[in-house]
C-alpha cells in the first residue's frame, strides 16, 4: 500500500513539472458591423463580419525544452460571425510550429503572414483593416502557404527575418517560389521597415512579380505620422508592368479613442497608364482593453482606365462601415 501511495506521488509531481513546462492559450476576435458600399454601379448595405479584423478563433502553445530553447505553434482560423460559417480553409489564417531561442531567434514553418503583411499592419493607420486600410490600393499578399520563416531577436530595436514560401506546383518546370527579405527598427518613437520581396510563377501565374516596400511611423504623442511607398514590378512573356503605390496618415488620440486619416495613391505603368486614389478617415473608442466601438469612411476615385474597388473604369466607390470589436 506504502509503495501505491509513493507510486501516485512521483506520478503527480513528474506530471506537474511537465504541465508546468507547457502552455496553450485559447485566443480570438469577434469583430460585427454595418457596411455601405456604393461602388459607382450598385449599391449595397450588410451586416458583415471583421470590417475592423477578421474575426477568428484561434489555438497557440509554447513547450519549454530547456536552455533557452522552446516549441511553438499556432492555428487559427477564420469565422464568418454573420453567418457563424468558417471563412475559407479550416486554419487558413495561419497553421505553422517551430522553435525559438533566446540565442538563435526563431524558425517557423507552415502557412503564415507574409513579410510585407506584417509590415503594413504596424505601418497602415487603420492597421489594414476599416475602410480606409492602404491595402485596398497596395494590394499585399496577406499569407503565404508552405512557407518557412527566420526571425532575428530584437538587437536593440532591429529584428530581421527572411522568409521562402515553395511552389510547390506538380508539372512545373520553372523555379517557383516567392523569397522575402525585412529589417524593421522599432523603438522609441520611431518605426521603420523595409521589405524586399520577389515570387516566380505563383502569385501571378508565368510570371514574375518584384516587391520593394518601405514605410513607418514616428509617435510625436499628440498624434502618430504613417508613411508608406511601394514598388510592384510585374514581368511577363517579354514585357513588365510597373505600379507606384504610396500613403500618408495620421493618427490623432483624444482620450479613449483616436482619429484616423490617410490618403492612398496608385499609379500603374502599362499600355494604358492608370491611376487611383483613396482618401478615408475614421475613429475608434476603446470601451475596455478588450472592446472597442469603430467607423470610418474611404472613397476610391478612379481615372477612366481602372476599376480599382469600383464597379466600372473610371467609377468612385465609397465605403462606410460602423460597428463593436472584442478580442479575448
């Protein structure tokens, strides 16, 4: 019976220092609201899910191995909370594990964000999201599928990363793949990234596509300035098309809430030179750390050769949107 009673013990003190080496968080997003979208042919009112972000419901862990050493993953997924359908694959927003050091940095593997999404989320004033968010213009690829990712530690302010995503098209001949390379410093006041990115064949099919994307912030604490600029090189079958894309914004905090602004400017070079811009301004108010209530307001005004969120070239789309946010 002793022996039973010594058996049972180690047994839960062995179990405990493995539990307590182990986490897995339970994390997500509910984010409802009201849009109008009047793209200059057909105008529609909804009840839509993640106007602000993307609802989600998602899974991550970490396992501490010891030296400094951990095991990472996440799985996260997309809901649609208008119709409490899933938006798109099972974990579509992101599925990847890895490992991570307080030495080497970390190493990631499976479908995640892309480079230059994690930039324009930290640089965009909407936080790509709302109707004014940059990326309605800019165009990112927001993830990639079987990508790998190393990620510097922060060297006083830097952090580093590089990502390679694979083809992996069956038949293929070429060398697909997209490669991506980002430094971003981040302290103090001051934000700044840059993000190299190029993709054979597979973000546009035969075809080349070239990505240099800078931008930041600078917090002057009355209200926070955002910049971006970005330069998509397109090369097909012999010939190239060039897009000049770039915001301004600005952030203005007023108590609980803050105000947003930017204006968006895109500039395509091809047969038929093409231009649109994007003015948007919107506000937000924090009822708690978790909830908060928003709006905002975009119109895209488009030259007569694009169709940039319109119904038609040359047509102005205007986009309204209000609702709550809450993350748990």
């Amino acid at each position: 019976m002793k022996k039973s009673f010594l058996a049972l013990a180690l047994m839960s003190a062995f179990s405990g220092a493995a539990l307590a080496q182990s986490a897995v968080t339970v994390y997500g997003v509910v984010d409802m609201g009201l849009a109008r979208d009047d793209n200059g042919v057909a105008t529609k009112t909804s009840l839509d899910s993640g106007l602000q972000s993307g609802s989600r419901l998602g899974f991550k862990g970490t396992e501490d191995l010891g030296n400094g050493l951990k095991a990472n993953f996440v799985l996260e997924m997309g809901l649609k909370t208008d119709t409490g359908a899933s938006d798109g694959v099972t974990f579509g927003r992101q599925a990847y594990v890895g490992l991570s050091s307080v030495n080497f940095g970390s190493i990631n593997l499976g479908r995640q964000k892309s480079l230059t999404y994690v930039a324009s989320e930290s640089i965009d004033p909407f936080g790509v999201g709302l109707a004014g968010n940059m990326n309605r213009l800019f165009g990112t690829v927001t993830r990639f599928d079987n990508a790998a990712t190393y990620t510097t530690n922060s060297l006083s302010g830097f952090v580093g990363a590089a990502q390679y995503s694979f083809g992996e098209q069956a038949g293929s001949t070429s060398k697909q793949g997209i490669v991506s390379l980002s430094g971003t410093y981040n302290a103090g006041p001051v934000l700044a990234s840059l993000v190299y990115e190029k993709a054979k064949d597979v973000v546009v099919v035969g075809a080349d596509v070239e990505k240099v994307l800078v931008g930041g912030s600078y917090d002057f604490n009355v209200a926070k300035a955002h910049a971006a600029y970005e330069q998509v090189k397109t090369s097909f079958a012999g010939s190239s098309v060039k897009a000049n894309v770039w915001m301004i914004g600005a952030t203005v905090p007023v108590g609980a809430g803050a105000f947003l602004a930017d204006y968006t400017n895109s500039s395509v070079k091809d047969f038929n030179d093409t231009t649109a811009q994007q003015y948007a301004i919107g506000y937000t108010y924090s009822l708690s750390k978790r909830t908060n209530l928003y709006t905002s307001f975009s119109q895209t005004k488009n030259d007569v050769n694009v169709a940039v969120n319109a119904g038609a070239k040359g047509a102005t789309d205007k986009l309204f949107n209000v609702g709550v946010r809450h993350a748990f």
